[in-house]
C-alpha cells in the first residue's frame, strides 16, 4: 500500500510524507496495546492523508 500509494504520488509530482516504520520491539505475547496496533492506526491515517493529498477523498 506504501509503496502504491508514494508511486502514484510521484507521478502527479506530489509528495507525501514518509510512511510510519514497521515495529521492531514486538515480543509476540499477543500484549494488549501490542505495537502492532499502534502501527496499524498509524498506517491508516497515512493512508488516508495520502488519499486527501492525491484527491482521492
């Protein structure tokens, strides 16, 4: 989705900014509030700005 999204992007000659990094301090405990989570809402408002940005919504 990252890498779609930046593509199309660069081909209107728009930016966006960088997406959010994957976690890499999961311990895989399935822990309430996992990073995982943190990631997932953070890549759906990136993913959503970037839609505004590209006209989309």
């Amino acid at each position: 989705m990252f890498a779609a999204l930046q593509a199309q992007a660069l081909a209107q000659g728009l930016a966006l900014r960088p997406p959010p990094a994957e976690p890499t301090t999961c311990c895989g405990r399935g822990c309430n509030g996992c990073v995982w989570e943190g990631f997932a809402d953070a890549a759906e408002y990136w993913r959503q700005e970037a839609l505004l940005v590209l006209g989309y919504e």
